[in-house]
C-alpha cells in the first residue's frame, strides 16, 4: 500500500472512530436506520447522505487542525449525524419541499435530543442552520455549524453525481478516459466529416 493510500485509510479509521465516540447512540437509533430506507436527492437516501455529511464535516476539522485551528468535533459528530434526521416522513409530514426545506432543521434538533438526552446549544445550532444559504435559513453562528452547512452542499452534489453515475454507469467510463487523456495530455481523435 503506497503512502496516498495508508493516509486516506488512516483518515477513514479517525473518521469510524469518531462517528462511534460521539455518535453511538445515533447511529444505532432506529432512525438511522429508517435513513436508509428513505430517498433523498432523488438519487441516494437520507442515510447515505448523512454519512458523506460526517465525512466531510470531519475531514474539513481534520484540515483545519492542521492550520492550528481547533474545532468541537463532538458537536459537529452529533450535529452531522442529525442535521436530516427530521426528513424522515417527509411524503407525511409537509406539503411541499418548501415547508421540508425550511421545517426539518426543527424538527431534526427535537429527533437529536431525544436520541442524545441533552443536547448542546452548538449542535443544536449546527442542525438548525445547516440549510444556510438555502431559502430563508439563518446563517452559522458558529465555525463548527459553517463546516456542516458546507460539508451538507458537498455531499448534495456527490449525491447526484454517485446517484447519475448508478443510474448512467458508462458516465464512469467518460470520466475515467478524460482523466487519462488529460494526464497523458494526449487529445481527442475525431472523424472527419466528408
């Protein structure tokens, strides 16, 4: 295994061992489980989502660690793992994507403290803001709740491209050929036209 390698595993073991210091009881919840049973960006489920979400929010506190800039990584564990949470039921509890984009974030704070007992006013900040720039949502009042909101964009775009790529798999093979090509710096044969 080469150094690239042995980094990005390193990094997925921090990631599982944080997620499981501080999110157990979330991510063992029937909820979670109920996540990954529900679509979300028409292409993926809530659960999978929320997992990118993590993801992310943790390697963006990892970068900033680097930079000598601390971050509550328990908040953004907890506040990653719920920030959707209230999405579940979506088809029951709201009318139209309007009132899910702006009423989840509540309801997903309601789901975080009875999962986690007590919940602390950053975590509750980071889920209920993680919309932002979204609609009429209020923007971060904390580092940690500015990482959510940007790892939540992160992971809705990778959402749709995982999900065209599922659905289209010869997108991969494009994909794939155009990073060659670019790396090689060869061009593109093309017919001419008679």
């Amino acid at each position: 295994m080469g150094k690239k390698s042995q980094k990005k595993e390193k990094r997925r073991e921090a990631i599982r061992q944080e997620l499981e210091r501080y999110g157990s009881e979330i991510l063992n919840s029937e909820e979670m489980k109920q996540a990954f049973q529900q679509r979300h960006h028409t292409l993926s489920t809530v659960g999978a989502h929320t997992m990118r979400v993590a993801a992310t929010s943790l390697a963006i506190c990892y970068a900033l660690k680097k930079l000598h800039i601390k971050t509550d990584i328990p908040s953004v564990v907890k506040g990653s793992l719920c920030h959707d949470l209230g999405i579940l039921g979506r088809g029951e509890k709201f009318h139209s994507s309007k009132e899910c984009s702006a009423r989840h974030p509540i309801d997903s704070v309601e789901i975080a403290q009875k999962l986690t007992g007590e919940l602390s006013d950053k975590t509750a900040d980071i889920i209920e803001r993680h919309m932002w720039p979204v609609g009429k949502a209020k923007p971060p009042n904390s580092l940690e709740a500015a990482i959510v909101s940007t790892a939540d964009k992160i992971a809705a775009v990778e959402d749709f491209v995982e999900g065209y790529e599922q659905q289209r798999p010869g997108i991969k093979g494009v994909v794939r050929e155009i990073k060659k090509r670019k790396k090689e710096n060869t061009a593109w044969k093309t017919k001419k036209k008679s």
